[in-house]
C-alpha cells in the first residue's frame, strides 16, 4: 500500500442555512478545499461523497454525482458511502484506499447533510434509521434515548454524573467560540446544561448535538506527489474501522462500543504509536456520554474515568489531551454526513498551526473518531504533521 | 399513512409471542430468534422457543421528543429488558408512572398496540412490558 496525505481542505459554515441549498453547501466546502490544496481542479480523479439521510431529509439521493457536478469535477467516477454518522469518515477512508492502491494519485472526499428543512420529528425520524428498524425503533426507540441507555448503565457501573456529562457540552461550546465555522459561539455553563429540558432522561437537550446544515471536503494525494507539490501536507498514518451488532440489546456491555475499541487498536498498530501519543482528537460527541466513551475507548483515560477527567478539565483546550477544538459535534454542529470530514478538516488545521484561538501547541499527531449509529460503525484515522 | 402492512410483519411470531430460538448444545437463548448460534457455529443445535416474557429492567430511559407517529405516547418509558431466560430485548414499559422505573424492577410482557400512522391506517401491535403485579 501507497502511503496518502491531505493536501487540502475545507468546509461550509455549519449551521440553520435555510438560504443555502444542499448543493450550495457543497460548492462552497468543495472550492475551499481545492483552492487550499493549490490545485485547479482537473488533477482530480475520483470522488468519494459521504450522505446519510439526505433522501428522507431533502429528497435528493444520488448525492456523489451531484457533488461531482455541482464542483465541475464531471467526467470522474463519483461514489457515494454511507454508514450513518459516519458517512463522512467512511468517505474519507475509501478516497485513502482508492490511493493507497495505486489506482488514482489524487482524490476528493466530501460529506454533506441538509437537516434543518425538516421537522424535528421528521429529523429524528431519518436518524433513527441509524439504529435497529424493527428492534428497536418499532418500539419508540430514539437517537438520544439509545444513548441515554448507554449513560443510564454507565452512571450505575461508574459512578460518572449528569455534571461529568454536561461537563463536555460547556467544554466543547467554549471551544467553538474561537471556531468560525461553527453552529453556537455562545458559552455554556454546566449548570444550563443541567437546568436544560429533557429530551431521553438522564440526557437534556444541551447534551444533545444539534441539526445542522453543512458541508466538508477533504484532498487527498499519494504522499510522494504531496511532498513535491507542497510543503503544507499532513500524513495519513492509519486508518481502521470496525462494526458491531446494529441493536443495543445485542451487545455485551453498554457502556463502552467495541467497535471504537477495535479500531482504535487497529490505528495505533498502524502508526506506531500509543494512545499517550495523540496530541489532539476530535471525537464522534453526538452526545455527552459518546464523548466519555470515547476518550476511555480511545485509551486517553482508563474504563470509567473519562467523565471525572472531563469534570477535571484534562480535556479542555489547556487541558492533557484536548478533545474537539473544533467545538465538536455538540457546539461545531452535526450535519451528519458531513461530520466525518470536519474532523478530518479541524485536525489538519491543528496540525498545520491554522487552529486560531483553539490551536494546540506543537501538536504532531492528531486523531479523528467518526460512529455510525449507536456504535454498530466506528472509523478512526490518525494524522501526523511532517517532520 | 402507510398503504399496506408488509406479509413479513404478520409473519414475524416473535413480535407477538416472543418466540425466538434456544440452541440446545450450549443452552444460549435468542431473541429476536437466530438460525445459527453464533457460539457454537456448525455444531449447533438450534430449536424454536417461547420465552416466559418475564424479566428485569437493565437500563431505561423516557421518551420526551418522539418520532413520526408516537407522538401520542410521550412520555414513554424505554427500556432493555433481560428476560429471565437470559436473552435482551428493547420494548416499552407501560402501565407504569415514568418518574418511578428503576433497574432491576421485574416485568412483564403484555400485547400491546404500538401504534397508528393514521385515523384510518393499519394499527400495529406487538410486545410492550409492565411491572408485575404482586
């Protein structure tokens, strides 16, 4: 296998953009992402595209093609992934393949998600389909109330509070405040957090990540075309993915998703490294308690502990490991297609030093932690900075 | 509103009778029912089984932001039982105030209505849970 860099990225503004249409969001990710990697446009030679729901939510499906089109890139072949909430990640992973192969030298991969033209119900609706159809959602199941099932367990077997939890939302709204991009720049304190309406009890709407319009685009290049073509790369070092069973009930322990944890192994075999390593991740926090079990199932804290951590500040900007500068799904936004990619965007920004006011200091190897559903996807991808 | 209620639902016993399956080499259960069990792979005896719909809540949660066409039902209690058999499953948890579920509660499975996506449109049932009666 071809080692593969990012060249360049970019992304829309995340948000409520009813006057932005789905294509338009694309556009606009797309042409900063070409731009940012030096190119025209006609080096390119294949599109991975990454959409979740955008059939139920907006009536489009067919969303790579439109990508391709909407960003002049017509005739290369263009392939739309989906995997839930992790569209996005899974999109960037086969643009890596399609050149760690051999098969192309450059290629794009873009995630996208126009949510906010639905309602509410409709919205979680669509998401749910992320889950178990007739196991779990026939019953009244929900997005949040699968996660609240996670929380609930974890609470009992840890001792981890609805503070620890709220804890990661204010963190990650403080966050965003440096990030231009994102959906809310307002400061949250935990006790909003904990005042706020409940949604699936123990979790309140302010532990939940938002509906979110937007885009990301990422390029990619083998990593011997990067090095001449410029000096403002950023190494793909691993990149792994694992599943799980579809329906909560099916799983061995709620309190953890082993797909993380086997694709988080997988990643740091692949690079070399260990969890004490990573210097900055942004994690799949589409609610509070997702991002407790991330960063136990990740490694940077011990089964159990990511919420007293979270409590502490270990992962606040000053923080020992500082987790989702962007803002992260909950503060950034979720446009669900999309968020994969954004990851990928925010740690290459960290790793280039174009991070702003949330830019981690010599930050050299960076991870980014995408999940599909409730968990029955992971993908985990780390990239370094050249030495 | 939903045009016709597909012949694989009406066909699904497990959503009215909890029926799934008990492989007989190892004495694992599975619901819902599985053909092959995923322990003892070919050397597997896999056999249909009724379970008692008794059980005790593992986790739960309440609904208060429903989807399309439960609405109605908010605020609803969620839960995973484990039957006593051993086997998981997601259902509700009715005939119960919300505010008082706690874990471990033994329930029970009732045939319930879970819902309607019209006035006039097809009503599906299956499996919901209630405390048992002591």
């Amino acid at each position: 296998m071809r080692k593969v860099a990012v060249v360049g990225v970019g992304m829309s503004k995340f948000g409520e953009l009813w006057d932005v249409s789905l294509r338009d969001l694309v556009v606009q990710a797309g042409v900063e992402a070409i731009k940012d990697a030096h190119l025209e446009g006609s080096e390119i030679q294949a599109l991975y595209g990454g959409t979740m729901a955008s059939g139920r939510l907006v009536g489009q499906e067919h969303v790579a093609a439109l990508i391709a089109d909407a960003m002049g890139l017509n005739p290369i072949p263009a392939t739309r992934v989906e995997g839930a909430c992790a569209s996005g990640g899974l999109a960037f992973r086969n643009a890596y393949f399609a050149i760690a192969s051999g098969a192309y030298n450059v290629v794009v991969a873009g995630g996208v998600e126009k949510m906010t033209d639905a309602t509410t119900a409709e919205a979680v609706t669509a998401l749910g389909g992320a889950g178990d159809q007739e196991w779990e959602l026939l019953h009244g199941a929900t997005f949040p109330g699968l996660y609240a099932l996670m929380a609930r367990r974890h609470m009992i077997e840890y001792g981890t509070t609805e503070e620890m939890m709220a804890a990661a939302a204010a963190k990650n709204h403080h966050n965003a405040t440096f990030n231009k991009y994102a959906q809310f720049k307002e400061k949250i304190t935990i006790e909003d957090v904990l005042k706020s309406k409940k949604v699936a009890d123990p979790l309140k709407v302010l532990d939940c990540s938002p509906i979110t319009d937007g885009a990301a685009v990422a390029v990619l290049m083998d990593l011997e075309t990067a090095k001449k073509h410029t000096d403002n790369y950023v190494e793909i070092v691993a990149s792994a993915q694992a599943s799980d069973t579809l329906a909560l009930h099916d799983r061995k322990s709620l309190t953890e998703l082993r797909a993380a944890q086997v694709a988080a192994k997988e990643a740091y075999k692949q690079a070399g490294i260990t969890p004490e390593d990573i210097d900055v991740a942004e994690v799949h926090d589409c609610f509070t308690i997702a991002e407790i079990m991330a960063i136990e199932d990740l490694g940077f804290f011990p089964k159990g502990k990511g919420g007293q951590a979270t409590l502490d500040g270990e992962t606040a900007l000053n923080g020992r490991i500082p987790i989702n500068t962007s803002g992260g799904l909950k503060a950034c936004g979720h446009p669900v297609g999309a968020t994969g990619i954004k990851q990928i965007v925010e740690i290459t920004w960290q790793l280039r030093g174009q991070a702003e006011g949330r830019q981690v200091k010599d930050a050299q190897y960076g991870l980014t932690h995408n999940v599909g559903g409730s968990g029955a996807t992971c993908v985990v991808h780390i990239l370094k900075k050249p030495n | 509103m939903k045009p016709g209620l597909p012949l694989l639902w009406r066909k699904t016993r497990e959503r009215y009778n909890l029926i799934g399956t008990k492989c007989e080499t190892c004495g694992t259960y599975y619901i819902p029912e599985r053909k092959i069990c995923a322990k003892c792979r070919r050397k597997g005896k896999v056999a249909p089984y009724t379970f008692s719909g008794r059980g005790k809540i593992y986790s739960y949660t309440v609904i208060r932001v429903a989807p399309e066409d439960y609405e109605f039902f908010v605020p609803y209690v969620l839960a995973i039982i484990q039957l006593e058999e051993g086997a998981y499953i997601t259902g509700q948890v009715v005939d119960v105030n919300p505010e008082s579920v706690q874990i471990g509660q033994e329930v029970e499975m009732v045939f319930r209505k879970i819902h309607d996506d019209h006035p006039e449109g097809l009503i599906t049932y299956g499996y919901k849970f209630r405390p048992i009666l002591k």
